[in-house]
C-alpha cells in the first residue's frame, strides 16, 4: 500500500499504480456549503470522494423535514448505490463543510470497477461500513438524547476537519439532528459551561476532545470500530 498523503483517504489506499489510473477518470471540484449535490430519489450520475469539506446524507420527509443518518469526509465516498442495482440516491446528498472532491461519472467508476479487483474490494469493504454507520445513526437518532446525540456529531465532523474549529450555526446543527434551534443553544450552553467546546457565531471550538468523547453515547465509538475492522 502507498504512504497514506493529502486527499481522499479511501483512494489513498490503492496501491499507486491502482490510483494513478482511477485518478486520470476524476476531476476536482469545490464543495459549497449548503450545496445540494444530490436530491433523495434522484438518478446518481456522478460519485464524490471528498478530499477536504464534508458531505451529509439526509433522509426527508414529505413535509421538508429531514435528519443526518450519515456523514461522509475523506474517509469516503458518496454514489454507492449506482452500482449495486439501484440507480437512485435513498438520501439528499448536501456539503456539511465547504472544500473539495474527486468526482467522477458514474458509467466511467462502473469500468474502473470492472477493471481493477483493488478498488472493487475497497468499495465493498466501505459500503459495509457506510450502512453499518447508517442503521447505528438511525438507532442514536431514535434512543439517544439531543445532547449525546450532539456530541457524536461534532466528534464526526472533527474527524473529518481535522481542526478544532468547526464552522457550525446553530440552526445548520439543528437540521442535522432533526431538532429545534433552541434545543441546540441549550445544549451548546451546558458543553459551554463544562468546558467542552466554545460557541461562537458561526463557529463551535472543540476545546477537550476527551470529555466531548466521554459525553457522547457509545454509537460513535461503535461506527469507529466497524470502519477500522474493515478499512485499517
């Protein structure tokens, strides 16, 4: 395996030679945040391996109403389902963080896979860990409260920034976890006053990732295993 360098963590997992040739088929593109890359039940035609910025996977409801079941940063990738049978996206696709990805046509990652038993395996091996990250976030959502639940959010973006400073508004965390803004401020106000993180405008400052950790349910810990068994 090559020394793991800048870039999408999951391709950098390919040997060289794997990756140089999947990289001639992509092109770099910036990621807005807000940017709604992918409505729910729309056709994929395009697969995003961020390499900085996050992407957040949202199930909605009929009345807009939606809730994050999965975060996808460097670790990964987004358009598993337009190769395994179904064409069609089940979530909104939309940059949680702001940055940039690989993207490539879906038709064109269909023969890479064909090509290259490599990163055929290493797809697989991801999309168990995304659906295993899916089914424990749809399980964190329904038993877990608004503060715990916070707490693995943040530790997931952190992850993926890799910088204590996380560009979040209340009301953008609010859509994620399927929740009031109020309800949000509150509990960024107790994490405040244990000395957790610092909200400012626009932005929440992990200020101890230990006790942010020991604050979260155990469903981060669990996704965190899962993706090291299957991916290293």
């Amino acid at each position: 395996m090559v020394t793991p360098s800048p870039g999408n963590r999951l391709l950098n997992r390919l040997e060289e030679s794997d990756r140089a040739s999947f990289m001639t088929a992509t092109k770099i593109v910036p990621l807005e945040f807000g940017q709604v890359l992918l409505e729910a039940h729309a056709p994929i035609e395009y697969a995003y391996f961020p390499v900085t910025g996050i992407l957040s996977a949202v199930a909605t409801m009929e009345d807009g109403d939606g809730i994050e079941v999965a975060t996808i940063g460097k670790e990964g990738m987004h358009g598993i389902p337009a190769f395994v049978e179904n064409e069609t996206s089940a979530y909104r696709i939309i940059v949680q963080a702001a940055g940039e990805a690989c993207r490539i046509e879906i038709g064109r990652l269909k023969e890479e896979l064909d090509r290259s038993a490599p990163l055929r395996a290493l797809i697989n091996r991801y999309r168990a860990a995304f659906l295993l990250q899916v089914s424990q976030c749809v399980a964190c959502n329904g038993l877990h409260s608004i503060e715990r639940r916070c707490c693995r959010w943040m530790l997931m973006t952190h992850d993926r920034l890799e910088t204590d400073e996380l560009p979040l508004t209340h009301e953008f965390l609010a859509l994620m976890l399927g929740t009031r803004r109020s309800s949000v401020t509150e509990v960024l106000q107790l994490l405040q006053q244990r000395g957790l993180v610092k909200a400012g405008r626009g932005r929440i400052t992990v200020l101890d990732r230990p006790g942010l950790e020991a604050a979260s349910c155990e469903c981060y810990a669990t996704v965190q295993r899962e993706f090291q068994r299957l991916l290293g």
